[in-house]
C-alpha cells in the first residue's frame, strides 16, 4: 500500500506540471495569454471604482454587474429603463494611427448618453467590450481611462465589460470598441415624438467637429485623395488634421439637464444627429403629418465638413446624410420659445415644423 501510494504521488508530480506547462504553452503558442488578459484586468477596477455610487453591488470581475437603483430617491413614480449600445465606427482607425487611445472611450460613452438621452433618459450604468488580437497593457489603460472619465462626468457608473483576446481577427495594434448603456426615464417624461406639432422650432446644438461618424469618407477625402498627413494644418482649420479628427464627441447631457429642471416642460422632442445626418434622423421623431424644414445658412458649417465636401467632390445632400455638419443634436420646442431656449443653450434655430410627410426638408438647398 505504502509503495503504490507513493507512486501514485510521483506519476501525479510528473503529470501535473507536465499538463499544465504544455496548455499554458498551447494557448500563449496560438496567441493569446491567459496571464497577460488577467494582469489588464486585474487594474481595470482601480480606475472604474470612481464611477460606481451607493447603487453599484459588488465590484469588477463578476459574472455579471449589479446596479440597484434607487426610484423613490430619483424621484420616479413610473420608472421606464432606456438601453443602447453602439460602437465609434472607423474612427478607431485614427486612435490606431496616432497611437493615442485616451479619447476613444469617452467619444463611446458620450455617443450612447447621448442616444438615451433623446428619450428623456437619465444614464445609470454603462458595459464595455474590448476585443484585440494581442492586448497591449498601456493601450487598455488608456481606453478605460477614457471611458471612466466619461462616465463619471455623466453620472454613470461603469459597472462591467468584456476584454477579449482573439488573434488572427484583428490586425497588430488593432482593436474594437463597444459599449452598452441603461438609462432611466419616468413615464411621464419619456420623450416619443408624440408632442411634436406643426409651429415648433427646431434648436441646433453645434458639434465638437465630426463626433464619430462619417469617419470612413472622410478618411478616403483627407488620405487617399487630397493626400494629406495628421500632422498637416489645411487653410481655415485652425488645427492639425490629428487634432481635428480625434475631437471628443460632446455629451449634450448638461443641456438636457438644464431643459428637465424648466417649468412647463418646453422640450417636445430631440434627435441626436449621427450617421444618417439630420436628413435620416430628424425623421425618426416627426410624427405623421410633419415635416423638419431646415435653413442650412442658420449657422457656420465648420471648415472640415468644407474641406472634405470639396475635397472630394462629394454632393452637398450627401454631405448632410452623411455628417452632422456642425449640429449634433436638435432639439423640438414650442416655436415662440425657440430664439430664448437657443439662446440659453448655445444653439442656434435652425428651422421648423411643417405640415409634411415625415421628411427632412432644406429651404434654400444645400449648396444653392
């Protein structure tokens, strides 16, 4: 018994490690460590753990991320949760060129408040998911660190995500980005389009440049065909082409808040103007019956959107489905409140409701 226990122990001393070296080896072998992945993660809840309020259970790491919402303290009778989830596109190829990764989380973040916002929605909680072929410690750091600051400027506790290794998918230095956000709203201020009506005003918020779409022509425009490098300062921008296109897409957060706490509740509906420019989205909210028509000379088109029109000789209405054009979020107020509520949120009235078909309408034309 003696001599066959302790040859049990010596195969499992021999086998043990054996197996173990060679999975290990396995895996690092077909490209992804397992060590590395748990190194990343185990710093991401340092510069999370800012974002997470009394509402947040737990911590990072779990299965899944807990949120606790407080109604009664909120104020919210008949609560009505509000999800997004979405992407920053091509832009990522910018990060991946200028090797600067600190603004692509917060661009994400921002771009999904943004789009709950519309409905009315407060955030609460904000998921990530971050996929690359090798993942590069300082590169990661640099997205949650991003993201966190975002989400904490929002309100919004950064609760969990998704960091995955999977090569031969993307290229060396690539990665991708997503990110889920839930909101909530009372019902009684959901924001459906139901109150838009013929007579309201519709207030432009000006962007912070192209936020995070049209990245892929405008890639083809400034690159391949004008020829030009990130570090290059076109004529009338003020900025190097790095710095323009790596501009934070702006929350308009702050400006809903200031609409929630005015009497009379003057804010009928928002679009937030992405891909699609205001030409696909305005119609999202116009209920049937009402058109958006749009003054294209109401504000200054910012010089890239110029730039990247000539440039590429790109047809003045495809500039608009494309690009926000320097509006990134329109707001539907009662039309003779139009010029004061622009004006307390650095916006410009850029149009009308209409009796219509459900369209996007410019008087003069773009271009014209």
């Amino acid at each position: 018994m003696t001599t066959k226990k302790k040859a049990t122990k010596a195969a499992k001393a021999t086998v043990k490690p054996s197996l173990k070296k060679a999975s290990k080896s396995s895996y690092a072998q077909a490209g992804v460590d397992v060590n590395l992945g748990n190194r990343v993660k185990s710093g991401i809840g340092a510069l999370v753990r800012p974002t997470h309020g009394a509402e947040v259970l737990g911590g990072i790491g779990g299965f899944g991320g807990l949120f606790r919402p407080d109604f009664k303290k909120r104020g919210i009778k008949d609560p009505v949760l509000v999800s997004s989830v979405d992407g920053v596109g091509t832009k990522l190829k910018i990060a991946f060129a200028t090797d600067k990764h600190d603004t692509i989380g917060a661009d994400l973040v921002n771009h999904c408040v943004n789009d709950i916002a519309v409905t009315g929605a407060r955030p609460l909680f904000f998921l990530d998911y971050i996929a690359a072929a090798k993942l590069d410690p300082r590169v990661m750091k640099e997205i949650i660190t991003g993201l966190s600051k975002a989400c904490k400027e929002s309100g919004c506790a950064l609760i969990g995500g998704e960091t995955a290794q999977m090569p031969g998918l993307y290229g060396e230095g690539e990665y991708d980005l997503a990110g889920s956000i839930t909101g909530i709203v009372d019902r009684k201020d959901l924001l459906d389009g139901s109150r838009v009506k013929v007579g309201d005003a519709l207030v432009g918020l000006p962007s912070n440049g192209l936020h995070t779409n049209g990245y892929s022509l405008a890639r083809k425009v400034l690159f391949d065909l004008l020829g030009l490098e990130l570090s290059d300062r076109p004529a009338g921008l003020g900025s190097t082409i790095q710095a323009e296109l790596l501009k934070v897409h702006r929350s308009y957060l702050p400006a809903f808040e200031t609409l929630h706490k005015m009497k009379g509740k003057p804010l009928h509906a928002a679009a937030h103007i992405t891909g699609g420019g205001l030409i696909d989205n305005l119609p999202r909210i116009l209920p049937k019956g009402c058109d958006a028509v749009i003054d294209p000379r109401s504000w200054k088109v910012p010089a890239i959107f110029g730039i990247i029109g000539r440039g590429g000789n790109v047809d003045p209405l495809e500039m608009y489905q494309v690009f926000n054009m320097g509006i990134g979020m329109v707001l539907v107020v009662p039309g003779k409140e139009g010029a004061a509520l622009a004006k307390k949120l650095g916006g410009k009235v850029i149009g009308s409701v209409t009796k219509g078909t459900g369209i996007v309408r410019f008087d003069p034309q773009p271009g014209k």
